[in-house]
C-alpha cells in the first residue's frame, strides 16, 4: 500500500462518518458518489448495479451535476457493450477479488479506443482513464463503484484510498439496501394488516424491536403502559411469553399459541408469524362489550341503543331491565320497536347487526 499522508486519513475518516450516516438506498449511492468525489479528485464517480446475464444496469452518477455532456440512453448503449468491459471481465462472480484496479492493468489505450463502449460511452464526455472496485453483494448483481479522469491515470495514492474505502462502501450499501428492503416488507405488510384492524411489530436479535407502527406502539402502551419501560425492547410479559414459547436468536418453529390480553373490556391477541425478514408480531385487538356509543349509527334512540348494547352482550329482558331500572315489558316492547328499525325478526340478528356496526368481527 502506499504510503498516505496525514490529511488523506482525515478526509477518509471524515467520508466513513458521513457515509454510514445514510439510511435510504438512494441516499447511500448519491453519498458514495459524492464521497469519493471528494477524496479521490475524480472528474466522474459512478456506482452501479450490474447483471452480466440478463444484460441490465443501474447507474448512480454524478455526471449531470459535474457539467459532462449525457450520452443517450447511456443504460441501454452500457447494456449492449457491458461485455467489452475488462472490468465487468475481471469482477465476474467467479474471481470474488474485491481488490481496486485500473484500465491500465488489462488494456492498452489503442485497444480501448478501438471498443464500441469507449466510443460511445466514454469518448464524448473525455474520459480516459478509470480506477474501480467491485463491492460485495449477493444474488446475480454486480456492485462496482468507479472513478473517472480525463487527463492524469490514478496511481498507487489513488488505489490505496479506495482500497481503504471499499469496505465502508460494501457495508453502507448493504445496510441501506437491507432498510429500503425492511421498510418496503413493513409497508406491504402494514397496508395489508391495519386496514383489517390489525398490526404488527417486526423483531430483531434478542428479541428487540426492530420496527414497531404507531398503531401498535398505541397498543402496547394501553395494555402495558405501566409496565413498559424500555420502548426498544417488548413489555415484560410479551418478551416471557415468548422465551417460554421458545422465540431464541436461533429458533425455526413458532409458538402455536397467541397470548391473549383483556384490558377495561377489550382484547388483545399477539401471535408470532415469520417472514423472510425475520420474526413479527400480529397484534389484533377486539372489543368485549358493546358500548351505546359505538352503535349510534344504527340510527335508534338512545334507549333503544343502550337497550341494544346490552342485548348484544348476552343480557336478558330481565337483566336489561335490572341493570336500566325499568320494568321487564318495557323492555320487550323496546325491543319490538328495535327489530322493526333494524329489519330483523330476533334476538341474534339484531345482535349480528349491534356487532357489525361496532366494528367487532374477527
């Protein structure tokens, strides 16, 4: 390696920080791009995404904001001559070095000159000379980030800069493709749960809380409010249940049975599901008792509503009229005037009509 000054370590350190400030995918390819926009003094820095066998490409550059003229449809022209690359050669997923290399390791420049992807793509926007590396990656893609001049080649302080680099621009790539990955899972399964009344908190190592929605953080909060201290970890009684249920870093089954919490007439069910994103919680909550209030779009009168809410909780004429204070044909005639307005002939289809009007399927 050759020998660096004091102030290309500060200006690596400075970019390392930087980077692994990044969260999104789209963030952490602009910043790489800028990064070593910064410390290797490149005219053009680009990060791309490459599947040799499908023939596919996807560029991250600073070419447009640094003034160079834009070829194109440059990803179609890379595509269809990606095979004359003597990097994309040298990088194929059978050699895995991960080591920085320039154009004039493998290839003079007449021989360059003379491919169509010099012409075409490099050639108008006067670029000669390259330094790259590939970054690891999974799948069939392809991970290269590279630097470009037009007049001076990169040297042994060039590829010393980014061959200390190049581990930091693995991992932040990494980290911010598996969160843009996280948070597409979570708002798929977040759209597809809350609008049925249900939830969900996904799980990391040790059983903490990786991402948890507003609406289950709610929940957790009434049920276990008191005694949910640490809001990065699950309340006490979730976290036993779940190690007595067997839910350690390296369990494969989970548990068959839900815990059931009841909480000031409601109920709360938490299962344990798992994706390929790892363990979450299903949080379903219902209600036990009928309240007037929550059947007041039936459109009854107030007697008739709380007379209702307490039929739909399993209530006698006799107890509705103990509880209400009123005598037990009031009660019967009451209830006439409710199945006529509700269209129903007896007790258990106004019940079903009282329960699907408070929101309490499932």
């Amino acid at each position: 390696m050759s020998r660096l000054r004091r102030r290309d370590f500060h200006a690596i350190m400075e970019a390392v920080e930087q980077l692994y400030a990044y969260q999104t995918p789209d963030a952490c390819e602009v910043g790489i791009v800028q990064s070593l926009l910064r410390v290797m003094d490149c005219d053009i820095v680009h990060l791309s995404e490459v599947q040799p066998k499908l023939r596919r490409v996807r560029w991250t550059s600073d070419q447009v904001s640094n003034g160079h003229a834009v070829v194109p449809n440059i990803l179609e022209v890379i595509a269809r001559h990606m095979h004359e690359h003597p990097f994309l050669k040298y990088w194929n997923p059978g050699h895995r070095v991960f080591k920085p290399v320039t154009l004039s390791d493998f290839v003079s420049r007449p021989s360059w000159h003379d491919t169509g992807l010099y012409n075409e793509i490099y050639r108008p926007v006067r670029m000669e000379h390259m330094l790259g590396v590939a970054l690891p990656a999974s799948g069939s893609c392809e991970v290269h980030a590279s630097g470009l001049r037009e007049a001076r080649d990169f040297d042994d302080r060039d590829r010393s800069v980014l061959a200390l680099l190049a581990p930091h621009l693995a991992a932040v790539h990494r980290n911010a493709q598996a969160i843009g990955e996280l948070e597409t899972d979570l708002t798929t399964l977040r759209q597809g749960l809350e609008a049925n009344g249900r939830t969900a908190i996904l799980l990391g190592p040790g059983r903490r809380i990786r991402h948890i929605s507003a609406c289950a953080r709610d929940l957790l909060t009434a049920y276990f409010g008191a005694r949910w201290i640490d809001r990065s970890a699950l309340p006490a009684p979730i976290d036993d249940w779940l190690r007595r249920q067997g839910l350690t870093a390296d369990a494969s089954v989970a548990p068959l049975r839900p815990l059931v919490v009841e909480h000031d007439s409601r109920r709360l069910t938490i299962q344990l599901l798992r994706s390929h994103g790892g363990p979450f919680l299903l949080l379903s909550e219902r209600k036990l008792r009928i309240a007037p209030a929550d059947i007041a779009s039936l459109g009854l009168s107030p007697r008739e509503t709380e007379v209702l809410a307490w039929l739909a909780h399993g209530k006698s004429n006799a107890e509705i009229a103990g509880i209400l204070g009123l005598s037990p044909a009031t009660i019967k005639h009451c209830l006439e005037r409710v199945y006529g307005k509700l269209d129903v002939g007896t007790r258990a289809a106004a019940t079903a009509v009282a329960v699907a009007a408070a929101g309490m399927h499932g």
